[in-house]
C-alpha cells in the first residue's frame, strides 16, 4: 500500500511539473488558470461528484464522517489564524496561510485515494467528508475569511447563495435526489470521461501557478503550514473518529481525508479576493510532494 499510493501522489506532482514547464516556456501564461478552473469547477467535478453518488448506498456513518471534517477545520482555523499573528504575515499572506492550512484536497486527490483503497464504500464517505465538510466550510467560513483578510470587487460574500450556486453542491444534491433512477449507462460513461478531467487539470493549474522564489521568501511558513496540514489536521481526526464512528474502515478514512495536502480550490478563491497567490500555490506544492510520505505512513500506522 504504501509503494503504491506514493506512485499515486508522485504522479500528480510530476503533472504540476508539466504546468511549470508549460508556463516557464512561454506556452501559456498565469492567467489561463483561470479557464482551466473554470472547466474544473463547472464541468468535471460535478460529472465526478454525481456519478459516485447516484448509484450509491448511503449509511449512518456518513453524518459523523462529515462532523469530523467540521471539526477537524474548526481547529486548524484556530490554530492557524494565531500561527499567522505570531510569524508575522502579511493580511494576504495570513489569509492564504489559513485556507491552504485549514482546507484539504478532499475532493481531486482525496476521491481518487479514497477509492483506490477503500473501495466505492470509501469514494462516497470521501464525497461526504468532502461536499459537506470541506466545500461547506469554504463556502460558508472560508470565503469570510478570504473576504476580510484580501478584497473582491464582487461585493459582499453571501454564503447561502454561494452554497446554492456551487456546482458540487448541485451535484451532490442531484445524484441524492436520483438515486432511485435508473441512468442510461451510456450517460454515466460520458460522465466518467468529464470526471477524468478534473485531477490532471488542476495539478496543471498549480504548476503554471508556481513561483520558486516563494519558497525561499516563506520558508518558515510553509513549513509551518506543513506540519499543520500533513500532521496536525490528521491527528484531530484520529482522536475524535473512533467517537463518531464505530466502523474503522471509517475512521481510516477520515484520517486519510483529513490529512490531504492543500485544497486546489484556495488558488482561486485567493486569485478572486486577492489573496497572495504566489504563496498558496507554493502551500498546495509543498503539501502535495509530503504527503507522498505522510499519507502512506499514516495508513501504513492504522493498519
């Protein structure tokens, strides 16, 4: 197992190495990010999203899977947002600081993870965690968070809106409500074909993102930010799964998505609120490449 998802997270590195070269050469610029999330956020996460739960068999469990991924972002937020005070850090800085920190890649890397080895079980908990946890808590805590520390010329956050407008929410709540249909099966395979998008377009994403000298320039950080996400994250939900939850192919789970490097969606949210991009994408690299070893082992630890 643990051979093998390193091979997994080794391959969506050397994707955001293709980003960088593609960038550095001149191919394309940072701006045409933007498209490509576009494509991302509206087209291959919702196919991704509604193909897995559509046909699923839904359980008790799932509610405790999605508390712990509260709980789990309540804390880290917390920690995090002293951890800027004291280095420090710039309001923009601080901003990307608390999002990478405090939201994981539950959804591009951490179905793909999930289900490789957990099974269809694991891929629905893993949608759970991530559409009412992770997303949840972006849209509802962490655009608030973004809206104070950087500026928009968006206007106002509104939450509910932002809820009932994002496509892996609609998603979600299709697939939920279509459960009891039967979809043609040539439907679903086109569906799979848009959901293949979704992982190597965003690791392409960051790549063009990258900027190597923020590393030199938040080196401190980005370690901080590391051990945070990588180590701290992951441990509060061991601690708190095996009282949520009674089935421990669960509590694996939770442990594994909440221990998933950098969420990708914080480049975007950092690019519309002006956020310090340069650093986030830096944040979502470097907890990208450690967790090829801090994932593995954890799971390699549980069992």
């Amino acid at each position: 197992m643990f051979l093998e998802l390193a091979r997994i997270l080794l391959a969506l590195v050397a994707i955001v190495g293709i980003g960088w070269v593609l960038r550095v050469s001149g191919l394309v610029k940072s701006e045409d990010a933007r498209p490509i999330n576009n494509i991302i956020v509206y087209v291959g996460l919702p196919a991704l999203i509604f193909r897995a739960v559509q046909p699923a068999q839904l359980e008790a469990e799932l509610a405790g899977v999605a508390a712990i991924a509260w709980i789990t972002f309540g804390v880290v937020v917390a920690i995090s947002w002293y951890v800027c005070k004291f280095l420090g850090l710039s309001s923009r800085t601080s901003g990307g600081f608390v999002l990478a920190a405090a939201l994981g890649n539950t959804g591009y890397i951490g179905y793909p993870v999930a289900q490789e080895f957990l099974g269809d079980t694991g891929l629905v908990r893993a949608i759970f965690f991530d559409v009412f946890g992770t997303v949840m808590a972006l849209l509802i805590v962490g655009l608030l968070i973004a809206q104070r520390k950087g500026a928009s010329d968006n206007g106002p956050v509104r939450p509910l809106k932002e809820i009932l407008t994002f496509p892996a929410v609609i998603a979600l709540m299709a697939g939920l409500a279509l459960r009891w249909w039967d979809i043609p099966e040539p439907v679903m395979d086109w569906l799979g074909v848009l959901s293949s998008l979704v992982v190597p377009l965003i690791m392409i994403t960051v790549g063009i993102s990258l900027r190597p000298g923020t590393f030199r320039r938040y080196t401190i950080p980005l370690t901080v930010l590391l051990a945070i996400r990588l180590l701290l994250a992951p441990l509060i939900a061991l601690v708190v799964g095996p009282v949520l939850l009674s089935d421990y192919d669960a509590v694996r789970l939770v442990v594994l998505e909440a221990g998933m490097p950098s969420m990708m969606l914080t480049l975007v949210i950092g690019a519309r609120f002006k956020l310090d991009t340069d650093f986030i994408a830096s944040a979502i690299l470097v907890t990208t490449v450690g967790s090829v070893i801090t994932l593995p082992l954890m799971q390699l630890a549980l069992g």
